[in-house]
C-alpha cells in the first residue's frame, strides 16, 4: 500500500472541500486503487474526453480516500487525470482506513438519470440523436453532446415526428426517424415531401404505398432474413434501408428493390457525418 501524502492535495479557494488533484497525485491514488471495483475503461475514455474538451465539472460525488492513501472511488477519474495530463479540481472526502470496507459498501447504489432526464427532453427525440453520434464515433454520448442537436432543425425534425402520431413499427422505429433527419438535412429528400409520403403510407393499406416503402416494410419484417441491427453502425439494416427509400422519394423514382451498394453506403454515412458536424463541428474531438 503506498502512502499518500494527503497534506499533497491543495485546497482551491472555490469551496474548502474542493481539491486540486494533480497528475502525479493521481498516480499515487492509483497506485493505492487495489481493492477498488472493475476498472472500466470506456468510462474512464469518456471521462477523459470530456477534459479534453473542458467539459468536466466538479461532480457532487467525492473522490473517497483512506487517511493511509486507499481510494474507495474515483478510480475512472484519477485515470483520466493520467491520460489527459490535466489536473481537476474534485470535493475530497477523507476516511479512517478500517471504515473502508463499510463505505465502499454503499457507494454508488443510487439511481441514475437519463439523458432525457437532464436535458428534459422527450425520449423518442434523443435516442434517435444519440444512435448517430454512437455510430459516428461517440462512444459515450453525453447531455453536452446532445444539447446543440435538440435544439437545432434535427430536434425540430424528431418533434414534428412525435407528433404527427404516426403509427407502424417502420415509421416509429428509432434507425428510421434518424435516416429521416439525414435525409431531410442533407437535402436528399424535402422535409414535406417525406412528411407528406409517411401520411400516406399512415393513413393507406399497403397496396397503395409507394413500391419501395413495400420494399422496405417486407425487408425489414421478414423474420426468415437476418438484419444487422448494431445500434453502433450506420450499416445498420433498418438505418441504411430507410435512406435508401427517403432518397428515392425528391426524384420521384420509386424504385422496385432496395439494394444497398457500396457506393450508396458510403454516401449515406458521409451525410450523416456532414449532417452533425454541421450543427457541432465539435462533436468527434
């Protein structure tokens, strides 16, 4: 066990219990982490990440450590300290080293808010968001990564989604509104254009569709073909299925199939990059 020297840690002036953790006050921590949880590494990235782009906060949550230099929580943070070479300013709580066992028994047991819940925003717009900047490359998507999208035309999109009330498993489904929103913001279909085509396929027996959006509805459905679903690709079938179809829609060519070639993905995947890095050009920093 190493021995930190809590006297180390400088208090600032914002606030007697916040801290200056250092980088190599953070490796001393570390060094004192052996009893802690399962270090996981996502997290600690995107704790890192959101340092880098001067994003993190003092959190309410304290960094626990024993009088003899055993860390109880703040392992992801301290890690992140050491990857960004950026020291942060933490509330500090400092324990008796037999209470350790009791404490790290109760940490963490709360309940955690969504998103949604700290934007205030409705479910059916963010998730749509937050499946493209997954897939764009964000691995943990945050309320600051999601802010500018639903306060922008993409969040202005979903809403008109929502309430229009459209009904079916196709129209509702959360790869679909987002191929809608590209589509839309890279100007490869008009906005009522495709509002106009899903009221028809709503309010219409299938017979009537458009060819394609069959095409679509029968691809997507037919349980006896699998579909790549990862919620972490725009390869995604019912993502890249439903911009086939949008596309088809300004031009007035309904096709008869949906066949996804190399090219057409690509192009997909480059407008929806355009599409978000229009509105946050920092969004993959």
């Amino acid at each position: 066990m190493v021995n930190i020297e809590l006297k180390n840690i400088k208090h600032t002036k914002l606030a007697d219990t916040k801290a200056l953790i250092t980088v190599k006050l953070a490796e001393q921590l570390l060094e004192g982490n052996a009893s802690n949880r399962r270090f996981r590494r996502h997290h600690g990235e995107h704790i890192a990440r959101q340092m880098k782009l001067g994003r993190w906060k003092v959190s309410p949550e304290p960094i626990v450590v024993t009088d003899k230099g055993r860390m109880a929580n703040g392992q992801h943070r301290m890690w992140a300290i050491v990857q960004t070479g950026i020291p942060c300013e933490f509330d500090i709580k400092v324990i008796p080293d037999e209470d350790f066992d009791e404490i790290f028994a109760i940490l963490d047991q709360g309940a955690t808010r969504s998103n949604s819940d700290i934007l205030n925003a409705d479910n059916k717009i963010v998730t749509p968001i937050s499946y493209l900047l997954r897939s764009c490359g964000v691995q943990k998507v945050t309320p600051e990564d999601l802010r500018p999208y639903v306060e922008s035309d993409m969040g202005r999109l979903l809403q008109r989604l929502r309430d229009e009330k459209i009904n079916g498993k196709i129209w509702r489904h959360t790869c679909f509104k987002a191929a809608l929103t590209v589509c839309v913001l890279s100007g490869r279909t008009s906005e009522e254009r495709a509002f106009e085509e899903l009221r028809h396929v709503n309010s219409t027996p299938i017979t009537k569709w458009p060819h394609i959006f069959g095409q679509l509805f029968w691809q997507l459905t037919d349980t006896t073909k699998p579909l790549y679903i990862s919620g972490r690709s725009l390869d995604n079938d019912w993502f890249m299925r439903s911009v086939y179809a949008l596309t088809t829609i300004e031009a007035g060519v309904f096709l008869k199939t949906i066949r996804i070639s190399k090219t057409f993905a690509r192009n997909a995947k480059d407008d929806a990059l355009a599409v978000l890095k229009n509105i946050n050009s920092s969004v993959l920093k």
